[in-house]
C-alpha cells in the first residue's frame, strides 16, 4: 500500500519527463536559447505540471509573446492524456483558460506517453522555431 501522487500527477511528471530531457538535449546540440521551469496545477477537474517555456536569447528578441505554456495531465472525464497549450501567461491560480481549453488541446490514449511528450517537443520546436534553425 503506501503513499504516493495521483494518477494524473504522475502522468503528467513521466510526459513532462519526457519532454524536458529531449529538450535539453537538443538545446544543447543545437546551442538553442530557451529555458524553462514545471509548475503545479489544480482546478479540482484537472491536476498536474505546466510548463513555461521563454526565449533566452537576448540579443535577438523580436516577439511580443515570449513565452510558451502546455500544460499536461488526465483529461477531465476519462484516462486519457490531455495536453493544452497557450503564449499567454495564466491568470487563474496556473489554469489554462477557457479559449485555449476549447482551442488548442488534444488528446491522447492513456498508454501514449511518448506520444504526448513528442506533441509537446514540436510545439516547443515550432514555437522557438528562429532559435531551432539558428
């Protein structure tokens, strides 16, 4: 028995996993300017790890929006894997909002973490595209 996180909180970490060892990886073969932090969510529905993804390239910023926000975890009525995505910055205690909730999700079965986690690298890589093809 024992104690350990919920469900949708460890699917969320293992894809979240995923997504920053690739993404560490390829920064730093490619010499790519981003960074990056995980923070937890919870609107009793959803619970999981969002993360903030932000240009660190100084020298070279030319975008309004920075930022690149996805957000990971079980979908609200079923088990499989929700991923949402956003460039603007959550207002609501870390929650997506309503607009990208309805727009720019997608899902995935609950057995396809790797999956959900490439989703999220390509999002990224398209994202911060100049600094992928610098």
């Amino acid at each position: 028995m024992g104690f350990q996180k919920i469900r949708t909180i460890r699917v969320s970490e293992r894809v979240f996993d995923i997504v920053c060892e690739a993404l560490d990886i390829e920064a730093s073969e490619y010499n790519v300017k981003i960074s990056g932090y995980l923070e937890v969510f919870n609107n009793c529905r959803e619970q999981g790890y969002v993360l903030h993804v932000s240009s660190c390239d100084w020298e070279n910023k030319d975008r309004t929006s920075d930022d690149l926000i996805v957000w990971a975890c079980e979908a609200r009525s079923s088990d499989e894997i929700m991923v949402v995505w956003s460039s603007e910055y959550p207002v609501n205690k870390g929650m997506f909002s309503e607009e990208d909730y309805n727009n720019r999700r997608k899902y995935f079965h609950y057995d396809e973490l790797q999956k959900a986690a490439d989703f999220i690298i390509e999002l990224v890589k398209n994202f911060f595209k100049k600094e992928f093809t610098n």
